[in-house]
C-alpha cells in the first residue's frame, strides 16, 4: 500500500499538475496517468520538507561534512547520530580502548545527534578506534556510521575505524574531467580479483597493470565493484557495512584517487557500484542494530528483512536515512572524483515485493500499490543531488522489471537515471545458448530482442556481465565450448566446438553491441573469453582465490587463441566509434530472414551483416541499401580473429542499379556470407 502522505500527494497532483512528458510520450501511460503525478508531486513535496526552500536538495545533501570525525583547526570534532543512545565513548589506540570521561560525547540539540570535541594531540593518523555505546537494557561496540577509513585486523579479524589524516593529502591533477558518452563504452571491473595471481588485487596494481589494458582496448569508462567496504569479501562487494568508506583490503584512500585521477588523465570516466537497496546485518561492523534500535536505519516488522539476500532494507520515508544516503551520493562524488554510479538492486527497492515472484507482464503491475513509493522518492532524489553536484555524472540503473520512466529526467515525470541496465540481453542469450540448436537461432527475435525498449530511455546493453559468471553458472565462451578450452584453444589444435565457440562470442558481442541506445558493458577478462566461473574465497571451497582472479596470461599468449577474441574486441570498440553517437542513430533493419538465419541492420553509413546458419554458406547474397559504394571495415572471419578468412576485405562492393529502387536512391548489394560469420561494411 502507498503511504497516506503519498496517496494525498497523489490525489493533489492529480488535480494541479500539467500532463508530464513521460504521458504525452507513451498513450499506453494515460491510465496511469495520477499515480505517475502523484510520484512526481511527492519527490517536489519531499525536496520542499527538506530544503524549506532556503538550500538546493545537493547543499542539503551534506550530511558527510558535520557527521563523522573531522579536524578543525586545532581540534578534533566527532559527530554520531544515535537517538536511542543513552550514552556513547570513543575508545582506541589512543586511550588503550578504555572509556574515559574525556572521550564521552554530549548530546547536542534534539535530533538524537553527539558529538565531543578533542584536542588536536588527543588523536593521530592511523590510530584505531570504534564507539562504546550504551541504551537502555543494553550496549556495545560499534564503528561510527560515517567512518572513511575502515580496517580489519589480520590475526583478529576484527574491524576497526581509523582516523585517516596523512600530512599529504591528495592533489587530483585533472578537474572538472567531463565523460565521453559517444557512446559509453563501460569496462566492468573488480580491484581484488583483477590480477593473475591468487590474492586480493590492490588499487596500485590495478592502475599499473589494468588500466593499461582498458585504455588501450578502447574503453571509455571502468565501473568499479566492491568500493564500499564489506566484511564479507565474498559477498562481492554487495553486503556492505560502511558507507563511506573505501574497502581497504585493496589500499589507502590516496592510492583509489591516484586510480580515478590517471583513469582520468586518459580519458576515461570511472563509476562505482553503488550499493543503497539494502545493507548487511552485523552489528558490531555495520547499522543493523547501532544504538539498540533495530529500526533506526531500516523498515519495522516484516520490510525490514530482504528475504533473499539476507540483508536489511532501508528505511527510506525516513528524513534521517535520506540525508544518510543522499549524503553518501555527494561524498563519492566530491571526495574520490567519481564521476558517477550504477545503483544495484533498484527492483528490490521498487517494490515490496523485491522484484521477487512477479512477472510484470502490463503496464498495471508498476501502478498497482506494490510499489515502494518511499523508495521511488529516494532514487529520484539521489539523481537530482547527484546531477546537481555534476551535471555530467553518469547514473545507470540495475534494474529488471521495466518499471517506466525509470531513465527519464524528473522535470518529464520520470526517475532521473541516465541509463538503465538491459538486463533481458544477457538472459536472452545464456536461454537461447542453453535451450536452442545453433539451427534454430531466429534472426528476428535476436533483433526484437536487442532493440525491443523504451525509444525515450537510454539503455546500457552488454552480452554478459559479472552475473552471468558467478558460482552456478559460466561464462558465454565457457558455456560454448565448456571443458575443450582446456585441451583445444591452442592455435592449430582447435576442434570443431571451439571454433563454434570462437566465431559465435564474437558474434554475439557485435550483435549486442552494435544495436545500443545508450552504452556497452563488457566485464572484464570476458572480451578475450575468460574460461570458467567465478568464486570467491569461502569456507567451500577452502577459501581459495583461485576462481576470484583474471588470468591475463591467457589473452597474452599468442599461441592461444584467446587473444584472437580480445583483438576482436578492440576492433569492434574502434569499428562502433567510426559513426560519432552511433547509439544515438537509427537502427534501421535492412532484411531478416529466419530460414536463411541472416540479418542487416544499418547505423548512419555503417551496414552490420549476421549469417547465424552454422553451415550454409551464401554467395550473392542481395540487400537494398544506400546506392554506392561499401568497404569492409570488420569481419570476425578474418583469420587475425580466429576466422578462416574465406572473403577476400580488401575488395570494394558497389551497389547494383535498379530502375525500381532508383527513386530511392538505393541498389541491390550483393555479399558472399560466410556460415556462422558478420561483416560491417562502411558506405564510402
């Protein structure tokens, strides 16, 4: 059920508000029409609560700069919101974690906020420390909720805050660094499992060894997993414990903003996973339980529980947890210089629900009051402070119902994101390699399938991302060619599976990525056909690294055939960008033909050419198109990918005149199409 405060919203807006654009865009929309408002109306009415119109919501937002431990002058001030505390110590190094009257907070105001002020000698870098907090019938350790700096004990285990506050603080060298979205060609990426070898990866080998790599390959943006720290290191980076502070299993916070600054320096733009749908339970590590109030950040009675993740969700009708989060939006932004997020788990905020067990097969089942509209407020939020603080930040959304409106600008009546996630894609393709014989791979629903969105809201399409490989399930290649990569991906020793293999990772990479609206995204170590799964150090597997890592050695061996699908991938990335905004060009389809298994689609003067039949061959095969002259600018036949090299590239294909297709200034272009091969030609 809505809110009361919401539904009243709802039936106000109804009658003030003009038709939004999300409505006038889409007439499916028009029953939906006063629930779209009111949502609309109650983010307005909250931003107005928030700011009493005297700040802007991003001013509001800074929660980061008054909260947490800060040296001011010649004195510490530490701040903790905690209302049901009775009373609270700051324990540490400094004073052999004993609870000492100098060390006791006072409350300030009533809002349920302390705070304590120290000398400047009472504290020093480094120093580790935690809170003692008292409440009635209770008390316990606890690390502050704002803590930048977070550390684990490597014999105890034990997580502590450290005061952070070396004598050189960092320098970014380049400011006011804008993104390139022309497209946005996104490398997914995780610090620790980036190196060959069997440990944790850190922030210096990631700049020294990784990025070299992304840089080179084309990539214009790496989007960074596990930024905010999490006890569990096998949780991914997804149950996390302490917002605002980097995981520190990978390094200090001046080596992550070294990274971000030469990501920067090179171009590319660098996002983080941001993790808001909900939090992990522990207590002692994180905001479960953090002055005996359960609630304090979190839902009451069954909300409060993700039934699936076994994690905690958020509270988000709540002003306190807005200014927490909305806060911890602006810090990333303006302490690290990242230039944006991809929110995780926006289904499970949506709805109550979680996303879990509902089809979402019309249109009533995002307007039907399973809703969270505390949620959608919080999100639309989030986007507003985000963009305020930088207009070119970048927000994508991982998000798998379809709700709409969900990549539309707020003043349209939609959620703010720049993106969304095209979740369907990689689905699309582990069902249709899973279930389907290569015989029965139909062009039409390939093309339906990449194409099939909302034309108003930009999409980031990917083939697979890290998901797709975790434990339980592999990787595209992995799943083609299964065990054969282990004794027949050596050049000149390849049998039929892997070539199979071969020719189809690259196809259906180019298809996926040559079909965007809006970005790509490839996870790393996956463009040159990473083997195997995934699985991080847990007690199953004797903690073992050997599946949370990269084996780069593999694409850099040339007597492999692994480095065939990464120069593919390179080419493919320089091949997208020979049209400026190709995303933003029309997709228009040319032919499909299921019996025959091909497809044409052409982008501005770029024609993109499938053959998915994995054993006929086609010679003069005809499309019409533009009349003229074409080039071949990528085949994933081409034996410097793998390919058996059976068309001649260098050769220049010139339309044939018909009186018909005169008038249309079009003609009949005719190809050899190799079985199980595409081909990108470019009009001269």
């Amino acid at each position: 059920m809505a809110s009361t405060e919401a539904a009243v919203s709802q039936k106000k807006a109804s009658r003030k508000m003009p038709l939004l654009k999300i409505v006038k865009n889409d007439e499916w929309l028009v029953p939906f029409q006063e629930a779209i408002v009111g949502r609309h109306q109650y983010a307005l009415s909250k931003i107005e609560e928030l700011t009493q119109n005297q700040q802007t919501l991003s001013e509001f937002a800074m929660g980061h700069h008054f909260f947490g431990l800060h040296r001011s002058g010649k004195q510490w001030i530490f701040r903790e919101w905690a209302p049901n505390a009775t009373r609270i110590f700051l324990v540490g190094d400094f004073n052999n974690w004993e609870e000492s009257s100098e060390y006791e907070l006072s409350r300030v105001g009533f809002n349920g906020n302390w705070e304590v002020k120290l000398p400047a000698k009472a504290m020093h870098h480094g120093d580790l420390y935690k809170l003692h907090v008292y409440w009635e019938g209770g008390q316990g350790e606890r690390i502050p909720s704002y803590a930048t700096r977070v550390v684990q004990d490597e014999q105890t285990k034990i997580f502590s805050a450290q005061v952070w506050a070396p004598k050189e603080v960092y320098h970014f060298k380049t400011t006011n660094f804008k993104p390139n979205k022309n497209p946005l060609l996104i490398y997914e990426c995780h610090i620790g499992m980036a190196q060959d070898a069997e440990k944790v990866g850190t922030y210096n080998e990631f700049r020294e060894n990784i990025l070299p790599r992304v840089i080179a390959d084309g990539y214009n943006c790496i989007q960074i997993m596990a930024i905010q720290e999490h006890p569990y290191y096998g949780s991914f980076g997804y149950h996390i414990s302490s917002f605002f502070a980097a995981s520190s299993r990978c390094g200090t916070p001046e080596e992550l903003k070294q990274l971000i600054d030469e990501a920067h320096q090179h171009g590319i733009a660098v996002i983080m996973d941001l993790v808001h749908s909900h939090a992990v339970k522990n207590e002692v590590e994180g905001l479960g339980n953090f002055a005996g109030d359960p609630h304090q950040y979190f839902y009451t009675g069954d909300k409060r529980e993700h039934p699936a993740w076994d994690s905690l969700c958020f509270d988000y009708g709540k002003n306190e947890v807005l200014h927490f989060l909305l806060s911890n939006c602006r810090y990333w932004l303006e302490e690290y210089q990242f230039d944006g997020f991809r929110f995780d788990g926006v289904t499970s905020m949506l709805y109550y629900s979680h996303g879990l067990g509902e089809s979402f097969g019309s249109y009533s089942d995002y307007f039907n009051g399973h809703q969270d509209d505390n949620a959608i407020c919080y999100l639309t939020l989030a986007n507003e402070v985000i963009h305020q603080v930088n207009p070119n930040a970048i927000t994508i959304a991982e998000e798998v119902s379809g709700m709409p409106g969900l990549a539309l600008p707020f003043k349209e009546g939609g959620y703010g994101f720049d993106y969304r996630m095209a979740m369907n894609v990689p689905d699309y393709w582990i069902k249709t390699i899973k279930e389907l014989k290569d015989e029965d791979w139909k062009p039409s629903s390939i093309f339906w399938e990449l194409t099939n969105r909302r034309a108003d809201e930009h999409n980031i399409s990917y083939a697979e991302s890290h998901d797709q490989a975790l434990v339980g399930d592999k990787t595209i290649i992995f799943r083609l060619i299964d065990a054969d990569m282990y004794w027949h991906f050596r050049k000149g020793d390849e049998n039929d599976r892997a070539t199979r293999g071969i020719a189809l990772h690259k196809m259906i990479r180019l298809v996926t990525a040559s079909t965007i609206n809006g970005g790509y995204l490839n996870f790393m170590g996956n463009e040159f056909g990473h083997p195997e799964w995934i699985d991080f150090p847990r007690e199953g597997n004797g903690w073992s690294h050997k599946y949370a890592r990269r084996q780069w050695h593999l694409v850099d061996d040339k007597e492999l055939c692994y480095h065939f699908l990464g120069d593919f991938d390179k080419a493919m990335l320089q091949t997208l960008k020979l049209e400026r905004n190709i995303q933003k060009l029309p997709v228009v389809e040319i032919w499909h033909n299921d019996g025959d298994q091909i497809l044409a689609f052409q982008r501005g003067d770029l024609l993109f050419v499938f053959n998915f039949s994995p054993t006929t061959s086609y010679t003069d095969y005809g499309f019409m198109v533009k009349k003229g002259a074409y080039s071949v600018v990528l085949n994933t036949d081409n034996p410097d990918f793998g390919g058996y090299g059976l068309t001649d590239d260098t050769i220049t294909h010139f339309t044939n005149e018909d009186p018909i297709l005169e008038a249309d200034g079009k003609g009949w272009l005719q190809l050899y199409i190799p079985a199980r091969s595409a081909v990108v030609l470019r009009k001269k």
